[in-house]
C-alpha cells in the first residue's frame, strides 16, 4: 500500500512535469495513479492527497464556469518539486 507522503510527492512530480501548464483534475489523479504503480491508490487516496498539498499551499486550483479545476504548483511547491 502506497502512503499519502509518496502520493504527495508524485503529485508534486506530476504537476512540475506540466512544467506550469494548468493540469484538469482528471488528468492529474490518473498520473498519479500511473507513478504510484505496482500499487493502485484509489480516486479518493489521490483527492485527499492532493488536499493536503494544497493544505500545504504547494500547489493551487482553478476552474472556470463550474468547469473541471485545473491544479499547477505554485512557488513553493516549485522548490519542494525540484528538491525530489
């Protein structure tokens, strides 16, 4: 089982790949998925996850019109990606 300290940090890594490209939600959550492999956290283990690094202040959301949100690292989630 996977724990949300690794799930954190592939967030992270998901989100500084995108190199500051607004990331939708979903596809977010399934990158997640796909570096956390051989282990299959859950939709809801990545969300809280991703909760916590927003708690954090290292990454930020957006959404338009009731649109999907659109997640991108803001500065200190930057420094904290590049030191993994």
């Amino acid at each position: 089982m996977i724990t949300r300290a690794e799930l954190e940090k592939n967030i992270l890594l998901a989100l500084n790949a995108a190199d500051g490209v607004p990331m939708p939600e979903s596809a977010l959550v399934r990158g997640v998925q796909v570096l956390s492999r051989p282990d299959a956290p859950s939709i809801s283990d990545v969300l809280d996850a991703l909760k916590f690094v927003e708690s954090k202040k290292y990454a930020d959301a957006a959404s338009v019109d009731l649109e999907e949100r659109s997640w991108t690292l803001t500065t200190a989630g930057i420094h904290k990606a590049r030191k993994l």
